[in-house]
C-alpha cells in the first residue's frame, strides 16, 4: 500500500471512529445555536426553563428515541442518505489528515519550514517534522481547501441535524438545498473559514508543540506509551484551538441554518448575535462543541498515528 493510501486508510478509520462515537454533541450542539437570539422577557424565562441542554436532550429521545441523537449519521432505512453524511466525515476527515500529512511533507523539504527533531524515539510520531510557522500554514491552509470542497455536506449536516426543516430523508434535504442554487450549497463558508483556518492551524502547532515536548521527557519506548501520549496532546490542543475559534462556530451555524434576512452574511449575522445577546451569544453551544473537539482529537489523532505506526512497525518486522 502507497503512502498516501496508508494515510488514507488511517485517516478514514479515525473519522469513523470519532463520528460514531461523537454524534450526539454535534446534533445538540446545532440546537442549542440554532435559536433566535430575539426573546421577550417571558420567553427568556422560557429558555432557561426549556432550552437547557438537559431538557433538549429529553425532548429528541421523547420524540425520536435514543437514535435521534444520532439524526444525521445513521438511516437505516435509507442507505444513500447513510452515504451522503459519511461524506462530511469519514472521507472527509481521510482527505484532510492525508492532505495536510502530503503537504508538510512537501514543506519538510524546504529549509523555511522543516524542523529537526529533538527526540530520538522511534515511537514519537511518524508525520514529518515542521517548525511552529509551517505547521500553522499547513494546518490552515489544508483546513480551507477541503473545507471548500466539503462545504455543500456541512450545509446538508448543520439543516438535517436542525429541528427547523421537515426534512425525511437526507437524500431529500440535499436535492431541495441544491434546487436553491450554489450560494446555498456554500452558505457559510466564509464564518466556516474564519473558524476552521485558525483553528487548524493553532491545533496543528499546538498538538505538534505537546507532543515533541512529551517525547523529550517520557521517551516513549512502546506504541502503547505513544497512544497515550498521542492522546492527550491532541486533547489538549483541541481544547485551547476551540475556545478560540468558538464565535466563528456560532455564527457559521446561525448563516447555514436560519433564513430571515437578520442571518444572510457574516457581519449581518454577527451584528444580530451581538444585538440580541451579546457575548454571551457567540458561546452557545460551547461546552458540546469543547467536549466533542476534545474527545474526537484525541480519538482521531491517536487513531491516525497508531494505525501507521502499526503499519511502519510491520513492514519493519516483515
């Protein structure tokens, strides 16, 4: 198996992994942003009393049973819709850990970015070295382009998992926000650049930074002790890149889902946030989204370089 084909494979083994285990902060989180920040007094007392994430919870399972939380991901009797959001996931997450390891690969090469590494470990990592600024160019620039590509399906998800569509299918969803044209299929992807290119990029140096870092003081001497170093470095890093890139997160969900002309446009939609709640409107949703960035790192990250390390490790033995 190529290079890239190994990279492939791990990064789709990770995407599965982290989008089965993780659905449910992803469905939740879109409700809690979903909402309309314009509330009258009775109603904010409503929101408190209703809108919290235990109640929003209770209310998919009364209605849809425990699999509602995961709407969005499993169909079971429709296997092309199955397809259509695996699409946003698990080949998505392949194609962006593959194209991000081939292009630092490519800037490893230049004298501008590659880096020496300080730990002589053979189970530190396997994903070729770069200094702090190439790992943040790598890191934002990968994040961008396949966001790009990928932007139709983050529409399709953030509407489908929204309770504000009567959507049956996703088949369905996908066919009625095409008819709408190509600015529909790429709403957002301005706030979804503004939150993915930063937040690629300081995970990135972050999670490269904690890992080198724990590798010149544990000396890892086992992929079991790797795993686990692998794991809380993307943790960590997950957890600070997303905090800081939360706001972004708020608004990109607000442009894709809502229609009234309050939400068309970055700054229209951000004035509106600020107007209707004010800062404390560009965090809905932030606990989720921290607890679902935190553990889909770790499982994604620890995944990707385990699965090619076991595969390095075997083509050694053989």
């Amino acid at each position: 198996m190529s290079n890239v084909g190994q990279q492939l494979f791990s990064g789709a083994l990770s995407g599965f992994a982290s989008t089965v285990c993780l659905q449910p902060f992803d469905l939740l989180k879109t409700r809690l942003q979903q909402g309309d920040g314009r509330t009258t007094a009775r109603q904010r007392k409503l929101r408190r009393n209703t809108t919290t994430l235990l109640r929003t919870t209770q209310q998919i399972i009364a209605s849809q049973g425990f699999i509602g939380l995961w709407r969005g991901r499993f169909d079971f009797c429709n296997w092309l819709s199955l397809f259509h959001v695996h699409v946003r996931n698990v080949p998505g997450v392949a194609l962006y850990m593959t194209s991000l390891t081939q292009l630092r690969s490519v800037m490893a090469a230049s004298p501008y970015f590659s880096a020496v590494c300080s730990s002589d470990s053979r189970n530190a990592s396997v994903l070729p070295k770069l200094t702090s600024q190439g790992n943040l160019i790598a890191g934002a620039t990968t994040r961008v382009a396949v966001g790009f590509l990928l932007n139709p399906f983050s529409v399709l998800k953030a509407r489908y998992e929204s309770n504000m569509y009567a959507y049956k299918s996703l088949t369905g969803a996908f066919l009625s926000i095409a008819r709408l044209g190509p600015s529909e299929l790429f709403r957002g992807f301005f706030a979804s650049s503004l939150r993915d290119a930063p937040y690629a990029g300081i995970f990135v140096v972050l999670y490269e930074g904690i890992k080198r870092q724990s590798a010149s003081i544990l000396q890892p001497t086992s992929d079991a002790q790797s795993t686990v170093m692998h794991t809380v470095s993307a943790a960590s890093a997950g957890a600070i890149a997303t905090m800081a890139t939360h706001p972004f997160d708020v608004i990109k969900t607000k442009v894709q889902v809502r229609s009234e002309d309050r939400y068309h446009g970055f700054q229209r939609t951000a004035r509106t946030i600020w107007a209707q709640r004010g800062l404390a409107g560009f965090f809905d949703g932030a606990s989720l989204r921290m607890s679902r960035k935190i553990l889909s790192s770790a499982i994604g990250w620890a995944v990707y370089e385990g699965v090619l390390m076991f595969i390095r490790t075997s083509r050694i033995d053989a």
